[in-house]
C-alpha cells in the first residue's frame, strides 16, 4: 500500500489509472515500481528470497504455478514431486519468512503478488520442462483425487469414457475413506478445482480437464452449481473438439443439456441432447443413445408433454435391456412410471416404480431409490393416499439427506409440504417448505419462488 501511495505521488495519476495497470496480470509489479531500489516491491522481495534455503527458494518458485486462492500440504507434495517429510523444513521455513500464511491446519495461502513473483523467478531460475511436469503434477493430482471423491459419491454412475491413467512420477492423490470426507474435499476444494479447471486447459492439458469436468459432476449437480457446472461441460466439448473424441464430445454434450435442463434452458438442452444422441448413434453405443433418451424424456416432461416424454422414457429401457446397465434399466423404469403419473395414470406409476426401487435396493443405489421413493410418493398423494405419500417422501428425505443432495432435498420437501397441506396438516407443510424455499434460494434455483408463492397460500 505505501509502495502504491508513492507511486501514485511520483507520478501524479488518478488512483484509477494505477488500479486498471495493477488489475493486469502479470504485470503488477512492474507497475508498482517506483525508481527507489529500496521502495522497489522486486528488490524488497528479493531481500527475503535470498535469505531462503535452496529447497525453500525451490518450493517458493514452484508455488508460483498453483492455481485457486489457496493449497494444502497434500497438493504440495505433488506439485514438489516429494514425500511430505521433505517438504516440512523449507514449508516451516517459508512460513517463517512471511512468503506463505498458514491460515489453518495444513492449509496455505499467498498473496498474490508473491505468486507473481514467485512465477517470475521460476520463469527467469527453472527450465521449462521443469515448469510443464509440476504443472502437471498439480492438475492430476486434483484430477486424481477428484475422480475417487466422485466414486465415493456415486458408486453406480457409468464408467468414465476418457479413462485416467496412472498419476504421473511424484503424484500422491489424497486418500479419502468415504461419502462424507469426499463431500468434505469438494466443499474445501471447489474455488481451486475450479481454477485447476481453466489452467489444464488453457495449457493444452485437454484430456485432463475434460477428466476433471467429469469428475466434478456429480458434486455440483447435487450442490446445485448449475452455472458451473455448463460452463464447466462447454470446456469440456471444446476439449473433446481439440482432442477428436467422439465418446468424449458425445458425453459433453449430453452433461451440457443436464445442466441446461435444470436451468430451464430448454431450447439449448434440446440442441444438446439431439447432438449427444447423433455422436452416440454414428458409434453404436446403446447405453450413449439411452440415457440420451432418458434425459430427452426429462426435456419432454418439462415442456408438459408427457406423452412424448413417456415414448422416450420407453425407447431408453428398450435400448438399455440390450446391455448389462441395470442402473439404466432402473432409472428407465422409474421414468416410465413418472411420466404415466403425469398422465393421470397412477396405478401404473406405482407399478413401475415399484420395479425400479426393488433394483435400485438390491444394488444400494440410494440416488436411484431416493428417485423412486419421489415418485411413489406423487402417485400416492393424487390417489388421495396423503399417509401413504408422506410415508413414502420421508423414505427418499432421509436417503436424500445422506447424500446431502441439497437439490433432492428441496424437490422432497416441496413434495412433503403438498402431502401435509392436502392432509389437513398446515403446520408441517409450513415447516417443510421454509426449509425448501431456504435451500432453493442459496442455490439460486427459479423454483424458489413457487415456494415462496405456495407459503404465501398458507397464511391466506
């Protein structure tokens, strides 16, 4: 701040002047030099760069290459390509030097004009392979451990059509024991997987990123980061572009139109699916062309044409009982029987879904049998069975809140109140629908204000 006070004294331009050369990136500390060698932020920094150890002054200029607003020490040991044990002394000794703040317990931040200098040393002190392999070795190690929190997060979810490999010499992706350290990691991680993102593709990394958007999709769907989440897929087909992927653009289309679906973005989400479905037929891939389908049939059911939707909901179980997706075959079922109820034709729905929740059961898919339980519920509520609805919703709400699926919680909860409300139980449907009109706002999700009209309805 007293450098920029000077300068702006030195050379008598407005503050805002200095603010649009500081807000250039990479050139910040050129713009707060001042003439003085002692009041010069490069010579100023140097004084404490020098003092440093050769492994400190290593780790200080390979932390010019993280990326996000922080790191933690697991992070490190890729990026650094040693074991945690070698790393202790010159951490210890950077932390010392006021060069890293450790804000918490094995979690690190920087300003950013230490990382800025930080880069332009390693530019200046580092041959470029050395930059290229730890860049990588950051970006696999958060595409890594990415990808096993979202196995730990949906264990039936198909498998991944741009496998990863091996981490690459030096990568230690960090262990996670189950759902909830996995959620833990997403919800300590998401501003830098984000940036991890944009950094592996903007170096040409394009497998890699589009692996990291897969790897962050469940999180942000259930989280309901639905902006993220298409930005995220539209990287990820531009990736596929440049790699020549079929499979891959396929996929990216299609998680592009789930998140448009959810955006209410219906046209665009039209577009997606039907290239999605073309890419899937062109290589015969069944279970491509099916959930392709499946999502067609949500599309569908959207626009309140659920006649339309239920032919499509069909075509994916025809196109699935070919394969061995017994999770596809399920979640086709359950979108049968969704579609028949909105048609009026409950008893069906009950049927369908009844065969979904036994596979979805039998397969501990808690996702999936959360879906039936939603369903079975909205056919029991407009046969005029409220006890049994409300059995029904509370079943797929407790699933739900195991996922901690804030999404499906809302959706549940919405549900609930309209089973409480027609059973003469307004207090508890006011209960509910708080809880889902406060989750859908932080969310920013349009159906919040529905909600909002359904408690106004209570207090008329």
């Amino acid at each position: 701040m007293s450098i920029a006070v000077a300068r702006t004294r030195q050379t008598n331009f407005p503050l805002t002047a200095l603010a649009a050369e500081l807000s250039q990136v990479g050139d910040r500390l050129t713009a707060l030099e001042v003439g003085d060698p002692a009041g010069d932020l490069r010579a100023v920094l140097s004084w404490s760069y020098a003092a440093l150890s050769e492994p400190a002054a290593r780790l200080f200029r390979l932390l010019g290459l993280t990326v996000g607003p922080d790191f933690d020490v697991p992070a490190l040991t890729s990026l650094a390509g040693l074991p945690e044990r070698e790393l202790r002394t010159p951490l210890r000794e950077l932390t010392r030097a006021s060069l890293v703040t450790e804000y918490d317990l094995g979690r690190y931040s920087q300003h950013d004009l230490l990382r800025e200098y930080a880069a332009e040393l390693a530019r200046r002190d580092d041959a470029q392979d050395v930059h290229r392999s730890a860049t990588v070795r950051l970006l696999d190690h958060y595409t890594h451990t990415a990808y096993e929190a979202d196995r730990l997060l949906n264990p039936a979810r198909e498998a991944i059509v741009l496998p990863l490999g091996e981490p690459a010499a030096g990568v230690s992706p960090e262990p996670l024991k189950d759902h909830g350290a996995a959620l833990a990691w997403y919800g300590a991680h998401r501003p830098v997987l984000e940036a991890a993102l944009r950094q592996a593709a903007a170096v040409g990394l394009d497998r890699l990123a589009w692996q990291l958007v897969w790897s962050l999709d469940t999180y942000a769907a259930r989280k309901g980061h639905l902006h993220d989440q298409a930005m995220a897929w539209q990287t990820a087909i531009e990736c596929a572009d440049r790699l020549g992927e079929l499979p891959a653009r396929a996929y990216g289309h299609g998680g592009l139109a789930r998140a448009d679906l959810r955006l209410g973005r219906y046209a665009e989400a039209d577009d997606n699916l039907n290239r999605a479905l073309e890419l899937f037929t062109t290589m015969g891939d069944r279970n491509g062309q099916a959930r392709t389908e499946k999502h067609l049939a949500y599309l569908w059911g959207q626009r309140k044409q659920p006649a339309i939707a239920l032919g499509h909901a069909r075509q994916a179980l025809a196109l699935f009982a070919g394969t061995d997706d017994r999770t596809g075959q399920a979640e086709a079922l359950n979108a049968i029987g969704w579609y028949h109820a909105l048609l009026g034709e409950f008893e069906h729905t009950l049927s369908y879904c009844r065969q979904a929740l036994e596979l979805f059961e039998a397969d501990a898919d808690l996702f999936g049998a959360t879906s039936a339980w939603d369903s079975l519920g909205y056919a029991h509520h407009h046969l005029g069975r409220h006890t049994e609805a409300i059995d029904c919703y509370q079943h797929g709400l407790t699933l739900a809140r195991t996922l901690d699926h804030d999404l499906f919680v809302a959706d549940l909860l919405v549900h609930l109140g309209e089973s409480h409300r027609a059973a003469g139980r307004p207090a508890e449907a006011r209960t509910a629908w708080t809880e889902a009109e406060q989750l859908l706002t932080a969310l920013d999700d349009p159906s919040a204000a529905g909600v909002q009209e359904s408690l106004r309805q209570l207090d008329d």
